[in-house]
C-alpha cells in the first residue's frame, strides 16, 4: 500500500487525537494510501521524543522548519497554539505540503486572508480541524436539513459551556494554558469553543450577516507561566451572542468557562417550520428529533440513537454492529477518512482554510461588537 508521510508539529491534546485518528483511520476506512506517522515536532526535546515514541513516530525535532524542508513528508499538521498557525500553515503550504490545521484558523481575520491566499496560490489540499462536524448525529441532523425535513429555519441556538479556569490560581500561558494568555490564543472562549458552535452552524444554516454580543473576563489578572508575572488577562471568559443568518434565521450563542458542572457541554438546537433538532456532545450519539408530521396523538421527541447501518445514518457502518456506539475519538478519524478520500479523489473536502475564514470573520465581528456595544455586520465589521 502507498504510504503518506505525516508530520507533526505539537504534541499536546489535539497532537494527541490527531495521531490517534492517523494510527486507526485505514482500519476502518479505505483509502489508497497509508498514513505513516514520520516525525513529530515540538519545543521540549525530551517531552516530545516522549511523546513520538508513545505514538510510534519514526523521530522528533524541536525544528519545524526541519519538518516542512524535508522531501519525505506529505502533509503538515498543525497542533500548535493558535498564534504560531499561520507562519507553519504559509511556509508548509509554500513547500507544497497537504495541509491540516488545528481550530481555529487564526488569530486574526487579517493572518486568516494570508493562509487562505498561501495554500490556494499553492494549490495544496487543506482542512482545518473542527472535528464535531464528524460526529454522525451531527452529520445526520446536516443532511436531514439539506434533505428540507426541517422547512424554514427560525431559530439556531448552540452553547459550549466548560468550568475549567474558575479558580483564580490557574495561570495563564505555557504549554497547559496557554488557552488563557491572549498573546498565544487570540480570544478566550470566542476561538476556542464558540469557534466550533459557529463552524457547524455555517455548514448547518448558512451565513451569519449581523452580530450582537457581549463578552466578559472575570478575573482580570492571572500568574503567566512563563514570566512568573501576574498579568492582565486579555481573554473573553464568557461570551454570549444573538446574530441574524442569510436565510433570515435567528441565532443565540453562549459560551463561557465559568458554568460550573459543565465540562464539555456543547448542544445545539434548531427550530424549523416542520420540525426540530436537538444535540448534546455529552450524549453525542442520540439526535433528538420532534417532526409536527408525525399523527398529532403520536407526536413528542424522539431520541434517535445514530448507530444504524446501511448508508442512511453517516459513517457508522465503518465501526462494529448497529446499537453500538462511537464516541469523540471517531470524529477525527471521520475527518481524517474524509480528507484523505477526498485528496485521493481529487475533491476538495471542508472545513478548507478559506470555509474556516468565514468563521474567523464571524469570531472577529462578535469580538468588535462586545468591544462596541453595537450590532455588528459580519462582512464589514470584521475587515
Ligand atoms: C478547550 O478546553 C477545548 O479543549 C478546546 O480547545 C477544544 O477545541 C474543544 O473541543 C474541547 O475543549
């Protein structure tokens, strides 16, 4: 079997569920060529020669511009925090590497319009990561909407709702956290977890034109790691927006890291004329589903588990036997089956860099009209 040369730049979480899905992806699915994990980059020899080794790569090195000059690698991919994207994003794409980066595109829509330009003047396949859309329930709700089952859309509402840096002595910065220091992330919880909630909602509902927000940093100083400092915190810790989509549709989005007891809750729902959806990452499996066609004494929610077989429920039939279930893993094997099937059949596949500027855009919008306290129009507002 022909192989595909990956190299790894990061090494954290997401180095993690990236490996993952390279190391299992032709166990389940079929493709022509073979992932072959080759090296593995990151700041600290020692952690990520640790790290390459758990994982089977063949090396490390703390030098991506080593990775990206060597001949033998096919497709870069980016792990890094979020304001080191676009410098490895334009360099790999200028030595005519595949490239897939990490959520969210950038930093900035200006640094997004760059990367864009690199890999398409480069003509390189490229993906950015937001996984969730790969979830089969979430799949499935896609193309029962594409299939019109829903009707008119009303309402779009989302949530990404975590706990994890309520307490005051979570530094900012460093490997860990670097989620938390603005020079690093470019937002809080804006790129990080809203992020998501708008990618799926363009691929679900279309364009967003006009955003509302408000956004709000509870704790206004912080230890940075790095510096041993306490410093300002520049990041959004909550931020909750209402938005007007293309198709006339009404949104409301919150995301924050202060509602305690949520780890990871994202949940979406959608309001149509004939029916409505429901979704919850914790239970990520089940689509609730309510259709007003269904006989009026019989009419209620359904949960439907996403496990059936035979084509009409995405991707499930690449794993065991109907009834059970997948879970977060999957999703980025899911995105890396689809990626890779699409390069192979010369089809572009999305999330691509330029799909992920439109949520950049949108993140960006929101940011300057938490900053204004005005209604904000995606296209202008964000530049
Ligand atoms: C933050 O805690 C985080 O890890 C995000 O960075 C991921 O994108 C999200 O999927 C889970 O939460």
């Amino acid at each position: 079997m022909e192989t595909l040369n990956v190299g790894m730049i990061g090494y954290g979480f997401m180095g993690r569920t990236h490996s993952n899905a390279y190391r299992q992806v032709c166990n389940f699915f079929d493709l022509k060529r073979q992932p072959v994990l080759k090296v593995a980059c990151g700041r600290d020899a020692a952690n990520v020669a640790a790290f390459a080794k758990q994982w089977g790569y063949e090396s490390s090195t703390t030098d991506w511009r080593e990775v990206i000059a060597r001949d033998d690698i096919d497709l870069v991919d980016i792990c890094v925090p979020n304001n080191l994207h676009k410098e490895i994003a334009v360099a790999a794409a200028e030595a005519g590497k595949m490239v897939l980066c990490e959520k969210p595109l950038a930093t900035s829509v200006a640094d997004g319009r760059e990367m864009v330009s690199a890999v398409e003047k480069a003509g390189v396949p490229n993906l950015v990561s937001f996984n969730y859309r790969r979830v089969p329930a979430v799949t499935f709700a896609k193309m029962l909407i594409d299939e019109g089952k829903l009707g008119q859309i009303f309402h779009y509402r989302a949530n990404f709702l975590q706990d994890w840096t309520i307490a005051p002595d979570v530094p900012q910065g460093g490997p860990a956290t670097w989620r938390l220091d603005a020079a690093a992330a470019g937002s809080g919880v804006t790129g990080d977890l809203l992020a998501h909630c708008i990618d799926t909602a363009l691929w679900q509902n279309g364009s967003i034109t006009q955003v509302n927000a408000m956004t709000e940093t509870f704790i206004k100083e912080r230890v940075h790691a790095e510096t041993g400092q306490t410093q300002p915190v520049g990041i959004d810790d909550a931020c909750t927006f209402f938005c007007r989509f293309g198709n006339g549709s009404l949104g409301n989005f919150e995301s924050t890291r202060y509602a305690r007891g949520h780890k990871a809750l994202y949940t979406f729902e959608i309001n149509g004329e004939h029916a409505s959806i429901r979704w919850d990452l914790h239970d990520l499996h089940r689509l609730e589903w309510f259709d007003h066609n269904d006989a009026e004494r019989l009419r209620g929610w359904r949960s439907i588990h996403v496990t059936d077989h035979g084509g009409e429920q995405p991707y499930m039939d690449h794993w065991w036997v109907p009834g059970l279930q997948i879970g977060y893993a999957e999703s980025f094997v899911h995105q890396v089956a689809d990626f890779l099937g699409a390069v192979e059949e010369g089809r572009t596949y999305g999330p691509t860099f330029a799909e992920a500027l439109e949520t950049q855009k949108v993140c960006e919008a929101v940011l300057n009209s938490a900053a204004s306290g005005q209604w904000v129009d995606v296209t202008s507002g964000a530049g």
